[in-house]
C-alpha cells in the first residue's frame, strides 16, 4: 500500500516563502526512504494547491494512506478547525483512503533545542561552549 505525506503550510502573497515549502516537501521526500512514497505541499490559502487538491495529488499517485503533517507553529484557528475541516471534505471525496492528522510542528518537544541552536547561532563562543557541552 503507498503512503504519501501532505505536508500542509499557510501559503504566501510572496512566492519565494510558498517555494521554500515546496523545496522542503523535495526535501523530506529525499530523506522519507521506505516511510512514505511520495512528499506533496499543501496550502491553506494563498498557493497551490489547496488541501483537498494537495489530497487528490496524493491519491492520483497511487497513495491509499495520506498523513497530513501541519507545518505551523501554534495552535490556532487553523491547526485546530480549518485544517481538520478540509482533511474531511477530502475523506469525503477519497472514501477508500485513509487520511490521517498529525501534531502541528510547534508540538514536537525538539524545538526548544532548535530555537536555541538558532539563538547560539549567532554568537560563536555560545556555539563552542554547546560543543563542549556535547562533548563532556
């Protein structure tokens, strides 16, 4: 059975932030290895394609499965309703699929450690003294 991943963004007025996505779908479709076939972007509003469209995209792959992955910081109206509301119209359409929603990116107990490193990031001595942390 083929998995697809929908990875489901805002979308942007500026195509480059829209392209950014698209190029981290290539991307996580690079390093997905044996867990998911394909690797398709997804927006709420704002870009191509929508969600229902991003879900048809998956099933005309050949997917039977899709895992909807919210690549937002918090929960807001859009992670709590409007995504889960379009995911439904899209089990409406696609009844022999199985669509599936996981935590929003804001969710996942690594971004303390990655807002850090971005904050180290920028003073070299703070990135040495993670180092030697690491290395003690």
């Amino acid at each position: 059975s083929m998995h697809a991943l929908l990875l489901i963004a805002h979308g942007s007025r500026r195509e480059a932030s829209n392209q950014e996505v698209r190029e981290l779908a290539a991307r996580l479709e690079q390093i997905a290895g044996d867990h998911f076939d394909r690797v398709i972007p997804a927006f709420l509003e704002l870009a191509e394609p929508d969600i229902t469209s991003g879900v048809d995209l998956c099933v005309e792959s050949g997917a039977t499965t899709v895992t909807a992955v919210p690549y937002f910081l918090s929960a807001g109206r859009h992670v709590a309703s409007d995504i889960p509301a379009e995911l439904e119209k899209a089990r409406l359409k696609h009844r022999a699929a199985t669509i599936r929603l996981s935590d929003y990116l804001g969710k996942h107990p690594s971004l303390p450690e990655l807002l850090l490193a971005l904050a180290l990031a920028k003073s070299e001595s703070g990135t040495k003294r993670l180092l030697e942390q690491a290395t003690d």
